[in-house]
C-alpha cells in the first residue's frame, strides 16, 4: 500500500482533524502535510 498524505492548513480542528484523529487510533501511518494560509496559492499549483 502506498504511503498516504493528509495536506492540510496548520491549524488546530479543521475538517481534517477528525481524519488526523481517526488515523493515530487506528494506527494508520501517514505523512502530515500543513501549511500556512500565506502558503496556500503556491500549495496549490
């Protein structure tokens, strides 16, 4: 199985904090990609 990516902006709760969450309980292994909103145009290209 390939390595999943969760991107996300830096920032505590969100929409992908319940996925965070989800994946540390069930001891999924994933890379945790966050960004700053001032990043977001270049994250997005």
């Amino acid at each position: 199985m390939s390595q999943l990516t969760l991107t996300y902006f830096d920032m505590h709760g969100g929409r992908a904090e319940p996925v965070r969450l989800a994946m540390h309980i069930g001891g999924i292994a994933f890379e945790d990609k966050r960004f700053a909103f001032s990043e977001f145009a270049e994250v997005r290209k």
